[in-house]
C-alpha cells in the first residue's frame, strides 16, 4: 500500500511517500514560509524523483491539528482535494500525536507541546506501545502550561517534544525536576513518515477512511471566529 502524508499543520511542512511500513521518501523543512505555495510543488517533486504518480497512491494521509490554524486548512484541504479527485481513502491523525511518535522508544509517558499563545499550549499525554503506536493516556487540550505541568506531577518521568518546548523549559524543570526529559533537536520536528506509518495502522485496524465531511481538530476557535461570536452572544443574533 503506498501512502502519501501530508502535515503543514506547524512551521514544519512534511511530505512523505510509503510503501506499507518502508519510507520511500520524505521532505521536511521548518521555516517561516508559506506552506500553500510551496506543498503541492514538494509533492509533484517527490513523486517524480521516486517515479510514482497520483494513480500509484492507495491511502492519503493528513496532520489534521491542532497547530497553526491557517497551516492545518491547508493541508486538510489539500488532502481531502487530492483523495476526493482520485477517489482515494483520507485518514486524519493528530498532530500532536505525530510529533509523540518521535519518543517512541521513551520509558514513561511523552507529553509534545505547541505553543498556543497568552501562556498556553496545545498539548496531551502519550506512551508508546509495542506494536509502535502512540496510546493516548491523558485527552488533547489546550491548556495554561503551569497547569499542565501541576497535572504531570503525579506521572513520572515525562518527555517534552516539540521546537517550542525552549519557551517553557525553566517552568518545566522546576515543577518537574528529574521527572523532565527533553528531546534532541531532530526529535522535537513532526515527521510525516510517523504520521504515515499511523495512517497505515489505523487502515489495517479499521480499514475506513475519513469521510467527506472530515474536519480540522482546533481545540480552540481562531481569535477572529471567537471576538465575532461573542459579539453576537455566542452565536446568537443580540
């Protein structure tokens, strides 16, 4: 099965090309650019240089948030486009849980983290198991980071994931201690080989794709959707 996965849900774009478990190719950059110019031609590039083609894929496979809001539509968008035009299964995988497959290997729980503004953060709490997948142990948030941290207390040792872990590493380390790990550079960038590799178990479990009315998981509404409904009395004509 030949999958293609697609994450611009960060500053990280990510594409990926699978065959079954074995990563054919993969591109990863994380600058400060726009992931709508430049992710389809990432995509006719690989498949070029790995002498494929649109009607080679079996399985389109999406980060489908939480992160940037304009960075996920666009790859969410991009993806549904490209599985509705060929006919192809979509699969939609938390973003958070991408970057988590980077501490596959960790003896404790993995906790990778966005930076969600105003001292918050996109966050949830993992563990790898055997059969390399990321178990879900405490439910996706975004949440205030000292809170977050008061919660992992009581958890053990914890791995932080993620470029924006830097902002928040003093905080991490003080209510923490040694329960704190973090990850080297390269393991604190989502790849999209993991996102497809989760793509892939998931199909083998379920063998079902998203349907036509997938959506982005936000968490939270922009802050222009927010101050425009709480202008009409959340959602209601005042």
């Amino acid at each position: 099965m030949k999958i293609l996965a697609i994450d611009t849900s960060t500053l990280v774009m990510g594409v990926s090309l699978l065959d079954d478990d074995r990563v054919l190719g993969e591109v990863t950059t994380n600058l400060r650019k726009d992931h709508s110019v430049r992710l389809m031609p990432t995509v006719a590039r690989l498949l070029e240089e790995l002498r494929l083609s649109l009607s080679d894929l079996d399985l389109i496979a999406v980060a489908s948030g939480p992160g940037s809001y304009t960075g996920v539509r666009i790859g969410v968008t991009t993806a549904k486009t490209m599985a509705w035009s060929r006919n192809l299964p979509l699969i939609g995988i938390s973003s958070l849980a991408v970057l988590a497959m980077n501490g596959l290997r960790f003896d404790g729980k993995i906790a990778p983290l966005f930076d969600a503004r105003r001292d918050r953060v996109y966050t949830g709490l993992f563990q790898g198991s055997e059969a390399g997948e990321m178990r879900s142990v405490k439910k996706e948030r975004v949440t205030p980071i000292d809170e977050w941290l008061e919660e992992l207390k009581e958890e053990g040792p914890v791995l932080f994931l993620g470029d924006d872990v830097g902002h928040f590493r003093e905080r991490i380390e003080r209510a923490l201690g040694e329960n704190a790990s973090f990850g080297f550079p390269p393991e604190n960038i989502p790849r999209a080989s993991c996102l497809g590799r989760l793509a892939l178990a998931r199909w083998r479990r379920e063998e079902q794709g998203e349907g036509t009315d997938f959506t982005p998981n936000y968490l939270q509404l922009a802050e222009a959707e927010a101050k425009w409904l709480s202008r009409r009395g959340n959602g209601k004509s005042t």
